[in-house]
C-alpha cells in the first residue's frame, strides 16, 4: 500500500508543471511571512498598550521576530525555485 501510495505522488508530481508547483509555495511562503508579521505587530501594540514602560524591549523583541518571519518567507521563495 505504501508503494502504491508513493507511486501515485511520484505520477502527481510530474503531472504538474514545475512552475505551477513553484507558484504554489511562493504564494503559501509569502502568505505565511505576511501572517506572522502582522500577527507579531497586533502582538506587539497590544504589549505596548498594557505595560507602556516596556516599549523598548518590545519593540527589540517585535523587530527580531518579524525579521525571522520574513526570513522564511524569503527562503520558501528561494527554495521553490
């Protein structure tokens, strides 16, 4: 049952164009990179709202984050292709 399995994904996969594929993950990369982002954002306001004498470290920790995010993001681009 397993072969059966992995031949069907084996026949699946060259079905689909190659750029179609590459398409697919740039789109749920950046899609993904855009969520986390404003996930950390609204995150982060609401931090500030609460506890305003902790801007700074917030803002530290916010920006590292997002940076993060958006490096998976980038690297979900480069990986599709």
């Amino acid at each position: 049952m397993t072969l059966d399995l992995i031949s069907m994904a084996a026949e699946a996969a060259a079905a689909v164009p190659s750029g179609v594929a590459g398409n697919i993950t740039q789109a749920v990369g950046g899609a993904g990179a855009a969520i986390g982002v404003g996930l950390i954002g609204s995150k982060a306001v609401e931090a500030v709202g609460r506890n305003p004498g902790a801007f700074g470290n917030i803002l530290t920790l916010g920006i590292i984050a997002m940076a993060l995010a958006e490096g998976l993001g980038i690297l979900a681009f480069f990986v599709s292709k």
